[in-house]
C-alpha cells in the first residue's frame, strides 16, 4: 500500500480514510478533546499520514492512526502556547497521579518555605521544569539526551521527594 510519492492520496488511501475517519470521532471522545478544535487537525493528520502506512509492519490502521493522534495533539498543544506551568502566586504538589493539586489556604509559614523551596526545585530540575511545561517522558529523553528509562526513574526520584518533603 505504499508509495513513493508520499504527499499523494490514491483512490486506495482515500477508501481508507473514508472507511475509517469515525477513529478521529473515537479519538476526541476518549481522550475529551474539543470535537471543534480538534477534528480538522487530526482529519488532516490522517490525511498525511495515510500514505505512510505500511500493513506489511504488522500494525492495525486503528493503531497506527491512534499513534498519528497523539503525536498530533502533543505538537498542537506546545505550539498552540499550551503549557502546563505552576502559577506565582499558589502553590502546588504532585499526587499519585502526576498531575500538580494546589495546597490548602490553611498553611503555616514553615510550610510556605517548604513549598517555596519545592517549586525552586522544579524550576531548578531540567527534566522535572520540561514535565511541568508539557513535555511527555520520551520528549524529554530526546531532548536532554538521557534515555527514556532515566527520565522515567528521575521523575519518580522527584515525586517521591517532594511527596516525602510534602509530609513532613
């Protein structure tokens, strides 16, 4: 199903997307994306990517323009100015989930410290500072050049520390 010409739909490609563009339907209601943002970014992406599909390589069209997706989303969110930072003025801590949860208003000045020196830390932490911002594991790695394993057990080390500085 491969071509050389990789910009070119044929009338094969175009069955294809034709018979499978209810996954971009699919896609936004599992992952809760906004059907108007989204819908002509991702029919596009499948667009693009449809010629490089190789049914040789063993991968499912679902599969593959899942992974499509969600390259997609990733690159539309950072360039789009979607940024997962921590606000000035509160404060915040990751729980199980690694995702950020404010702390109470109720807190001591020892606390305030500790959370002060918490978000130093991250700012701090090149690869816990690229996970704030938005960045997945594997871009990370990329980026930094460690491999995704350390990146993984970094940012693991990082939650436990905070969570253990959090406890006190």
């Amino acid at each position: 199903m491969r071509t050389k010409e990789t910009n070119v739909l044929t009338d094969e490609h175009r069955k294809l997307i034709d018979e499978n563009h209810n996954l971009i339907y699919s896609y936004i209601a599992k992952y809760n994306l906004d059907l108007d943002e989204y819908y002509g970014i991702l029919a596009l992406a499948m667009c693009e990517a449809t010629p490089k599909y190789d049914e040789t390589r063993g991968v499912k069209y679902s599969t593959f323009c899942f992974r499509v997706f969600s390259n997609t989303v990733g690159q539309h969110k950072r360039s789009s100015s979607f940024k997962r930072v921590i606000p000035q003025d509160k404060y915040y801590y990751m729980d199980d989930d690694d995702s950020f949860l404010e702390l109470s208003d109720n807190s001591t000045v020892e606390d305030d410290i500790l959370v002060e020196d918490i978000v130093a830390a991250i700012n701090n932490n090149s690869i816990l500072k690229l996970y704030v911002d938005g960045y997945t594991p594997k871009e990370i790695a990329e980026k930094t050049g460690y491999s995704y394993q350390v990146v993984i057990k970094k940012l693991r080390k990082a939650k436990l520390e905070i969570e253990r500085v959090v406890s006190k």
